[in-house]
C-alpha cells in the first residue's frame, strides 16, 4: 500500500490511502500464473483539496480515497509487455491503456482504450470500483493519443465549433457580478453590523452614502431609503437580537467572501454562486445557481429572470456592496413572514412582536417559507417542526452546552439554531463577543424557549402523533403546522426576554475596526521618475481611495483562464477550461492600490485551473524589434501583506528582437518575500522591445495541491541604463 499525503481545507493533514494491488493492478486482465511489476506511480495532482465540507470531493477525501489522478506504469514479467492505468480516486474508476511503443508478442496482455468518465458521459471498458460521486469535468480524456499526452491529442485539426447552448448554461444569473472591482463588499467588522442592526429595527439606519461611495459609481442612497423599515402587523418592531441570530447563522457576519478579512474588500458572500455544488470541478450551472447575496444572503430580486420584482442598478449594487443596505433589505422578508403569519392566526404566546421568544414560529417560516395557499394546507412545512424526529427529542438548546454544535447543527431546527445565536454570541477573530446578548427574564441568562416539541404535533392539525418515533409518516403537506402555540402564560419581563442595544438609536456609524492595514497607494519600489507601474487594476480607482493611476496608458494588466480553448471533442463530449478556470478566481482588497486577484496553485498539467497573469508594457513607449539594444527596465514585482503563499514562475519577455533574446524565468516563493508586509521585490533587469512584458501564472511543474494561494499584484518597471542582476541573479 502507497500513502500520499492528503491536505483537504480546512481539515488537518492526513494519509490518503491508495490501494494500488487492489484497486488499480488487479484489474488488468492477465493469463494464470502472470506477473505483473509496477515500474512508476505518479500523482499527478492532490485532487479535491479545496472541495467545501459536506460535497461528494470532501467526503471522499476524508475517507481517505481522493488523493486524485494516479498514473502507473507496470511490466508483465512473461512476456515483457508493458502497460499503463490511470486510477481516478475521486471518480473511483480505472482507465486501462497499453504502451503503444512496447513491442506486444503474442500472448500479451489484450488491453483495449477506454473512454474516460467526462461530463457524467458513461464508461466503456472501464471498471467501477464503486458508488463515487458524480463524475467531474476537470479531468483530461485518456481515450486518444499516449497516456502522458497532453489534451490537444484529443481535438482534431482545423476549426473547432461547440454548442452556443452549453455555454448559456455556464452564464451566471446573477445581476451583480464576480470580480468587478465596481462591486468590491468591504468586510465589516461586529460592531458595525451591530450598529447597523440596532439602528434598522427602529428604522433609523438611515446614514446617507456618497455618490460612487466605494469606487462603485453608484448614485448616492440610503440603507433604509431604499429598503423602508418594515411595518409588522399589529405594530411593534422586530427585536435587535432577532436579526442578529439571523446574520450568524446564515453568513457568520460576512458581507464580503469569507476570503476578505475585516477591513478587507473582496467579492461579495455568496453560497453557490455557480451552482455546481460550490465545487472547483464542475461546470457552472445557471438552472442552479444561488444568488444570495451578502450578510443577510438576500435571494430574491437578485437574479436576471425575476422579471417585476428584480431590483434596479442601484438597489442590487447597493445590496452587494454595503453591508447596511443588505441588512435593511433581509429584515423585509423577516416582516413579511411575520405578516403572513398573522394573517393565517398563527402566532407564538401572546403574540407580541417584543418578545424574542415569540419569533419562533416567524424564524421557522423564514428558513423554509410560509405556504398561504388557500388550496392546499397552509402553515409551516414540517421540516423544521421541533418535533421532526431527525432533532433528538432530548437536544439541549443550540450552543448552550458547548460552541461543538455548530459543527453539528442538524440536530436542531433552524429556528433553534437562530435563537441559540442570539442567546449565545458568536465570536470575533480575536474571540470576542460580537454583539449584545438579550435582555433575558431574571437571572436565567437563557431565552425561554420550548421543550414539549409534542405543542407542534397534533392529529387534528398537522396529522401528527405525539411521542411516537416517526410523529408525521405521510411526510407531505398534510403535516404542515396551522396553529397557534403558548409554552409561556402571561408573558412579562420575568419569563420572557427583550432586545437590548448597545449603539442607541441615531448614533453615528460605528467605526471599522481592520485586521490588516491597507494597501500603499501609488508608490514606486525607489523613486525613480518615469516608472511604469502596471496594476493589476488597469488604472482603476479602488474601495480605499487611492485615486486613478497617472501612468495607466502606459501598460495594461489581462488575466487568461485555462487555455482559451473551448471545443467539442472528437469523442463528443466538451470541453471549456476558461468556465473551470474562473470558478477559483477571487478579488482581494490587500497589495498595491488595495486590490489583487488571486487563485490557488496547481500541476503544471491542469489546464482547467490554469490562470495566467501578463503585464504588458504599452508598445509606444519601446522600439521596434528590428532595433537593436532595447531599452532597458529593472523588473520589480509588488506582493501583498496577506493572500500570497504559493512558490510561483515569474516569466520576462523581451519581446520578438533583431539580438534574439527571449525569456528568463525566475521562480520565488511569494509567503517568503512577504513576510506579512507590503513589499517590491526586485527580479533583475532586462531589455525590452514592443510586445515586451511579464507573465506569471499558478501552474509548477513541482505541482500544486490547490491550497496555496497566488496572488497577481502590480509590476514596476524601472527604467535604468546598465545591467542589475537583482534577486534572480538574472537580467540582460
């Protein structure tokens, strides 16, 4: 048995088994008595590293079977025949391939090509070890061409076509979106959400933003001027600590990716934005995408085919951008399944919107929606229903016993799950209480939740049998629940808890409190006039204020995903590396100017998640390539004080020349160079002639587990007129 290492984020290192008697060698057919050595075993890439807990890659993973693509080379001792096979760990498939430059005498072993498993497309001559997940499509066929040949073996010569309808699936829904530094979200910190809540429930969060506030060139608006403090039936105002269960338990207080810290900008939250089941592997899927958006992962109006009730520029750049604007936005769905509730006679104790506890039943139909349909039974659906017999009976309240059940939580329904955020805090980075606890009843410290879950099951309401061990077996909507319920008499200040505020209301916008400083603006690595600086921005402004580049006509900064190629095999299934490419791309507010882009690293052979970086000095300002000499630029690179890990290939060319120069390449760890900080790095210096630049991008032929991040930052070059050999003892 071979181990290989195996590192799925965030989980700790741990050995992937590989059975390769079993699982791999075993399956070539071979005469009695045949032998058959294995010459090599390569991986070529630690696979499914990056996958989220809970998908089909992660799970795989964790039982110790995704450590990826394994190529193994074998020779029969009896007859010399040699033989190849490629072992899919996360697809658990074999795919079976003779050396076609070995000499076969007769008796050899009969191994005929076999199709591999792309785009769910069916497997022939090819063995199954079991039920894994569904088949990826980052993978490279094996079906044509020598087992270590790259892709292009597989698409014919001359022109390529493939269908226009495939890639409008790939095309996002989504009205706001990814990687346009006009849409950054700056993460806010807790005390600016708690702000922000306590000031939206009493509808006072009514702070005006700037016109093109953020760089985004929107006009200028206000939270709830846009999104009005709703009106709940009956009167009264939601309870601050309602809300903000409801941002914990659905975004963690994340406005911004979980990528950008506090005070850092990046794209906004989103849960499965290309609806592939947040996998790097698969194709997008514009049917499944979720575009929830932000803190509060406001869904609905945010997409392109919501016809009337899609928001405008203003509205859906406002809800991506600003972490106020989105809370103002969630609380009017909250409202609004209060009001249905009412408006159905469903109501918790006395019905009184003050009391957090009685907000049970609004949270449930938050989650999993209230059906008001007066054809069919109407009521909350029993998914939820405490007394569900997926939630153990005897289920302490969420996170009252330890912080362990977040890492848990389908023992409890998601209204329990908001309420045990609200009683209990979720912490800051430096594990601090993010926001308020409630005005709890006496000395408890604790919401007066229920306990007899048999108050939600009854045969004349929801078909329900109490205290059975499957209470509902229809499971349909006859078990919806349609009724009121009191598990508190006469509620008062002693048996039921109230929202307490820290921020009172109309105080000014809490101040942000950032992990990392921001980026430097517009500085050269040592002062000489004339540098060219090439952000990765293009000249843009940013989130920070840094103002528009004096030089940006003087270069231009292009990313490449995959290899640009998008085509129809010839086996018939597709292939288009750019939509692979662009799903672990991300925007960061650190570096130069306060932006990067960054990715991951991978093998030198993964074209799928490939991405290149090139900064392109402006031919203009070089001569021609039939003049000899050039002119000559010390090359520094720019990298940030956090988003940079991996060891990277930085590439000069010289650009085509009349001397016949080309390019040098110096490789560097990028986590080395930095060491927390914002720092230029000096590479050396070159000449340059028009087409001249630099290029760097996140494949290494020493491989890459996928973990580490890239970072594409700004470019100085220099001008000087002798030689410097710089950090990379390179140069011309």
């Amino acid at each position: 048995m071979r181990y290989l290492s195996c590192r799925p984020n965030p989980l700790p290192p741990t050995p992937c088994p590989v059975r390769l008697d079993r699982a791999a060698l075993s399956l070539w057919p071979r005469s009695p008595g045949q032998v058959l050595v294995a010459t090599s075993v390569i991986s070529d890439e630690l696979k499914g590293v990056t996958a989220p807990l809970g998908t089909p890659e992660a799970t795989a993973t964790q039982d110790g079977l995704a450590a990826g693509l394994i190529r193994i080379q074998a020779t029969a001792i009896s007859t010399g025949a040699r033989a190849a096979v490629a072992f899919d760990a996360d697809t658990h498939s074999v795919i079976k391939k003779p050396d076609a430059q070995a000499a076969s005498p007769a008796g050899a072993l009969a191994m005929g090509p076999a199709a591999y498993p792309v785009s769910g497309a069916a497997m022939s001559e090819a063995r199954t070890l079991g039920a894994g997940p569904v088949p990826r499509d980052d993978v490279e066929p094996l079906s044509c061409g020598d087992l270590l040949d790259p892709e292009a073996k597989c698409i014919s010569g001359g022109t390529r076509t493939y269908d226009e309808s495939q890639i409008f699936n790939f095309e996002i829904p989504c009205l706001v979106k990814r990687n346009n530094p006009k849409r950054q979200a700056q993460q806010p910190s807790a005390n600016q959400v708690e702000w922000a809540v306590d000031q939206a429930v009493h509808g006072a969060l009514t702070l005006q933003r700037p016109a093109n506030w953020h760089d985004t060139g929107l006009p200028a608006f206000s939270p709830q001027g846009l999104f009005p403090k709703p009106n709940l039936t009956g009167g009264g105002d939601i309870p601050a600590q309602v809300v903000l269960g409801i941002l914990a338990q659905e975004s963690n207080f994340k406005q911004a990716s979980w990528h950008s810290v506090n005070g850092t900008a990046g794209n906004v939250l989103q849960a499965d934005w290309f609806g592939n089941g947040a996998s790097i592997h698969r194709y997008p899927s514009r049917l499944n995408s979720d575009c929830g958006y932000g803190i509060a992962q406001v869904t609905s109006g945010m997409r392109d085919f919501d016809g009337a009730d899609m928001f405008d520029s203003t509205e859906a750049g406002a809800i991506a951008t600003d972490y106020a604007t989105n809370i103002a936005a969630g609380m009017q769905i909250l409202a609004g399944k209060w009001n249905q509730l009412k408006a159905l006679g469903m109501e918790a104790n006395d019905g009184s919107p003050q009391w957090i506890e009685n907000w049970y039943l609004a949270l449930w139909g938050y989650n999993s929606g209230v059906y008001t349909n007066p054809a069919e039974p109407r009521g909350l659906g029993f998914f939820n229903n405490p007394a569900n017999a997926q939630y153990p009976p005897d289920r302490q309240g969420f996170l009252r016993a330890t912080f362990d059940d977040a890492a848990h939580p389908a023992k409890w329904p998601y209204q329990e799950k908001v309420l045990g955020w609200a009683e209990t805090p979720h912490k800051t980075w430096n594990w601090e209480p993010s926001y308020m606890v409630p005005d709890f009843p006496g000395a408890t410290a604790l919401l007066n939740l229920p306990t007899n879950y048999g108050l939600f099951c009854s045969p004349s309401v929801n078909n329900c049998t109490p205290g059975v061990a499957n209470p509902c077996p229809a499971m349909n909507e006859t078990c919806r629940w349609a009724g009121s319920v009191a598990w508190i008499t006469g509620q008062n200040e002693t048996n039921a808890s109230r929202e307490q505020l820290r921020f009172p209301v109309g105080s000014p916008e809490s101040a942000l409190v950032a992990k990392y400083p921001s980026g430097p603006c517009m500085t050269t690595p040592d002062g000489t006039p004339g540098t060219i600086v090439i952000d990765d921005l293009n000249g843009r402004e940013d989130v920070y204020g840094c103002g528009a580049f004096p030089n940006k006509d003087q270069g231009k900064f292009s990313l490449q995903f995959g290899d640009n190629l998008i085509v129809n095999r010839d086996d018939g299934t597709f292939r288009a590396t750019p939509y692979i490419a662009q799903i672990d791309v991300h925007q960061l507010g650190a570096g130069y100017n306060g932006h990067v882009f960054f990715t991951h690293n991978y093998p030198s052979s993964d074209y799928f998640h490939k991405v290149t970086g090139r900064w392109q000095l402006n031919p203009g300002y070089l001569p021609s390539g039939d003049k000899p000499g050039g002119k000559r630029f010390t090359v520094w690179i720019h990298l940030p004080n956090h988003g940079a890990e991996a060891t990277v290939r930085y590439t000069t060319k010289p650009g085509p020349n009349v001397e016949g120069l080309g390019p040098d390449t110096c490789t560097i760890s990028q986590a080395n160079r930095t060491q927390g900080k914002n720092s230029w790095f000096k590479l050396g210096s070159w000449r340059f002639w028009k087409g001249g630049g630099v290029e760097m991008d996140n494949v290494h032929p020493d491989g890459g587990t996928g973990d580490a991040n890239v970072a594409f930052d700004a470019v100085a070059f220099v001008p000087v007129t002798t030689p410097d050999k710089g950090n990379c003892n390179m140069g011309q």
